[in-house]
C-alpha cells in the first residue's frame, strides 16, 4: 500500500469514527447512503451501459467567442428556487456533505495557512474545494474515480454499485448548500447575500468535452464556461488571455492565474464571488487604525453596528468570539486572540473538524461591534494542496477522466479564485433583539488586530468560507 493510498484511508477511518458516534446505538445502515447509488439508480446504469451508444460530446468555443455578462441577482434566484420545497431527504444529504467539505476544508486549510506567512490573510472556500474535486469525481473513471471517491471521504474500493458514491446527488446537496446560504426569510430584504459560482474550463483547440458531464457539472457551478485557446506555445499569454476572459465576463477583480504547464491541455478554474452586506452596520467617518503587530498600524474603512449577538470571551484560551447573523441561515464568526502574536496558536485550536463544538458556549450579549469593511481575494491550486497531502497524481498524467472527455486529458491548473466581501447595510437592525447604539450596558468588541472569520450556514453547518484577517489592505 502506497503512502497516498494509506493517507486516503486514515481519512475516511477518521470520518467513519465521527459518525460511529453520532449513530450511536442506532440500527446500522451505510453511514453515507444518501449519496450513493440506489438500487434502481444501479440497475438503469447496467442497462444504459449495455445499450447506449458512445456519449454526445461538443467542441468549446474560442475563447474570443463573444459571451454575456454574468448576471450575479440571476443567479442568486436560481440558488434561492432550487431550495423551495426542499424534502426532509434533501436537507439530510446536505448535511452530510457539510460534515464531509467541513472536515476537508480544514485540512486543506491546515496545509493552505502553512503556505503563507504570519503577516499575510489567508482564506479558502471547503465548500469549492469540495466542489471542485466532486466534479472531477463525475467526469473520472477508475482507478481515478475509487481515489477520488475515498478523497472526498465516502469508503467504496472493492464495494458494488450500491456503495459508489452518486455525484449528482453530491453536486445536488452542493446546490442546496450554496442556497440556503443566500436564501432570505423576506425577499424584499435590501440586504441580500451574493454567492455566484462560475467555472471555465479550458481546453486545447480541437479537444472535445462530453456533453452529460457539462450537464452535471452545472449544478455545482450554474455558469460553466468552456472555451478553447492554445495552452502550449506560449503559456504565459493563454494565462493572460484567461484573465482577460473571466474579467470581461464577470467584472470581478480577483488575483490572476499564472504557471499554466505547457504541456496540459485541460485547465480547470473555480470563481467564487461573496458579497454580504451586514444590516444595522455603518460606515464609520473617515479611516481607522487596524495594528497589524504591536508597533504598525494601517487606515482602513471600519463598519459599526449595534446588537444582541452570540458572544463568549475565553480567558482560558485566550481569545474572544462574536457570531453576526448574515441572513436567516447565513452565519459569520469572527474569532479574535487577545494576543495578536496567539494567531496561529487560536487558528489551530479553534479552526478543527469539530466545529459546532467550538461555538456551542456563545452566549447573546448586547455588543457595539466594530469591525473592518473587508474585501480579500485569495487563490490557491489544488494540485498543490493534493501534492502537500501526498497525493500529487490524483489529477496527473495518468488520472482516468473518460467521461470528461474520450482525449487523454494532462490537466494543469486546478485553481480556486475567491473574492470575498463584507460591507454595510441598509439601516435595518442586526438582529431581531437589535438594540440603540447609545445603550448604555452595550459590550465594545473591536477587531482592529487580526482576527480569524468563519462563514458558514446554520442547516447543513457547511462552511462556505474560513480565513484570517491580518491585513485587510492586503492579498491573501
């Protein structure tokens, strides 16, 4: 057994004890059959294997093709209807997939934090690292498929159909996941969330994609972009080409894609745009300090607002949490040591798989909390998270993705773009308890030194974002 195949295992044996003891003295069933195959779904696949002919496929269009504008309040409506009328069964296989990207998220996070230094940001999405490996999950066939399969944490080597893992029901509960977080108790709310997902794949000319993987692909990301443009004779100007691409499509400022290999002829990229607007938060007058260590400071815009949040100060551990409420399920913990050299030592202990443990003894406080107006892009290659967790050719050369494609696919960049903002809201109150600025017994909690945040949503306890703030006019 290889040190990779045994780094899967570990894996999933972790997550398998993790629902050993939630299943308690429960009678037994698979720990993860609402995202495998049923039975019927395994017997419509021996029949269609057996009697379709060869999958559709299609040729991308160039990339100088002319292409619309993304429309980010479209997407978030088409996130909000896929959440109506969710059944109990719906809401079940999201959970389970929160607690399968939660427990990714935070080893990747783990690896991502120790890239960057003590004075940079960093932040990651699990919920698009799940994502992205989920979708090339769909596309794979094994061996590739069975690694990918126990990467993402569901066991299934050796196993029948029934214990293969479903990747449109993952991709499926991903939707869900992505809008609950967005979805609001009153639509005409003037503090509605932005989650927009976009995904371009681009390929060498004269490659062709298959059409039902396209189709699958689309509920992870509702705008896929596959283009086509030469990646091997010059690499630097197709990154250039890509840039200008995804500008010109979504208008995001986010970091640039650079290193593109010159002998791939498959890129896949994620781009992830958050805006939260936090009700009952202003602007405040002119710019303020925010100390990045002891003896340096920068002026940034600071917001303020006033209300009962959940709150704990821990003088044992030495940090403070306070959690804002975005939406009716969207949830922001912000996590702050009293010690701004403590950071990595607050990271480590509070950013774990058990997370809903580590928020369990807030408690509401009438709190006037200031905080920065944060906007951070962050970007990371998951080939090389795969390589810091020992598993450098899962996506290699010799990956078999022949329902991506029937061409043998050298996939180079695999890269996550994240731009992540945070700013003021309508004049509404931050919580239903909201109380005046000018309450007296109000606790002050200002986060101008680094602090770490979490995102995540309340029903599925996905975390859709997890980072620190130890610079907010820097790159993460």
């Amino acid at each position: 057994m290889t040190s990779a195949d045994m780094s899967l295992r570990a894996t999933v044996l972790c997550l398998l004890a993790l629902i050993g003891l939630a299943a308690g003295d429960r009678v037994y069933i698979h720990p993860f059959q609402l995202l495998v195959y049923s039975k019927s779904s395994c017997d419509q696949l021996e029949k269609s294997n057996a009697d379709t002919p060869k999958e559709p496929t299609f040729t991308p269009a160039p990339i100088q093709a002319k292409t619309s504008p993304v429309d980010e309040e479209a997407l978030r409506e088409q996130l909000v209807l896929a959440t109506k009328e969710l059944e109990a069964e719906d809401k079940m296989r999201a959970a389970k997939v929160g607690m399968l990207l939660n427990f990714m998220g935070f080893r990747m996070y783990r690896m991502l934090s120790e890239k960057w230094s003590s004075g940079n940001g960093a932040i990651l999405s699990p919920v698009t690292v799940f994502g992205t490996l989920a979708s090339f999950y769909l596309g794979a066939l094994d061996p590739t498929a069975n690694r990918l399969q126990a990467f993402l944490g569901v066991p299934g080597e050796g196993q029948d159909c029934m214990s293969r893992l479903d990747g449109h029901k993952v991709l499926s509960a991903l939707q869900t996941i992505q809008g609950l977080l967005v979805a609001q108790g009153d639509s005409s709310s003037r503090n509605k969330l932005l989650l927009s997902t976009v995904v371009g794949l681009f390929v060498a000319p004269g490659l062709h994609l298959k059409q039902p993987f396209m189709q699958g692909l689309a509920l992870f990301a509702p705008v896929t972009l596959p283009r086509s443009l030469d990646l091997s004779t010059d690499p630097d100007l197709a990154a250039e080409k890509i840039n200008r691409f995804i500008q010109a499509v979504t208008g995001w400022k986010m970091n640039t894609l650079t290193g593109i290999g010159p002998d791939s002829n498959l890129i896949f990229n994620t781009y992830v745009h958050f805006q939260g607007k936090m009700k009952g938060f202003s602007l405040l007058d002119g710019l303020q300090d925010f100390w990045v260590d002891n003896t340096t400071s920068v002026s940034v815009p600071m917001l303020s607002g006033t209300g009962t949040f959940q709150h704990l100060d821990d003088a044992q551990n030495n940090l403070s949490m306070t959690l804002v409420p975005l939406s009716e399920n969207a949830c922001l913990l912000l996590i702050q040591p009293h010690c701004p050299s403590d950071l990595r030592k607050v990271e480590a202990l509070t950013f774990q798989h058990d997370f809903q443990k580590v928020i369990k003894n807030l408690a509401p406080r009438i709190i006037r909390l200031t905080l920065p107006q944060v906007v951070l892009r962050g970007s990371y290659d998951l080939q090389d998270l795969l390589s810091q967790a020992k598993l450098p050719t899962l996506l290699g050369a010799e990956a078999n993705l022949g329902k991506i494609s029937d061409t043998d696919l050298r996939v180079g960049k695999v890269q996550n773009n994240l731009l992540f903002e945070l700013k003021e809201g309508a004049s509404e109150q931050p919580s239903e308890n909201g109380q005046s600025p000018h309450e007296p017994e109000s606790l002050e909690v200002t986060l101008n030194t680094p602090f770490l945040f979490a995102l995540y949503e309340r029903e599925s306890t996905a975390l859709h974002f997890v980072g620190r703030v130890t610079n907010p006019l820097s790159v993460a």
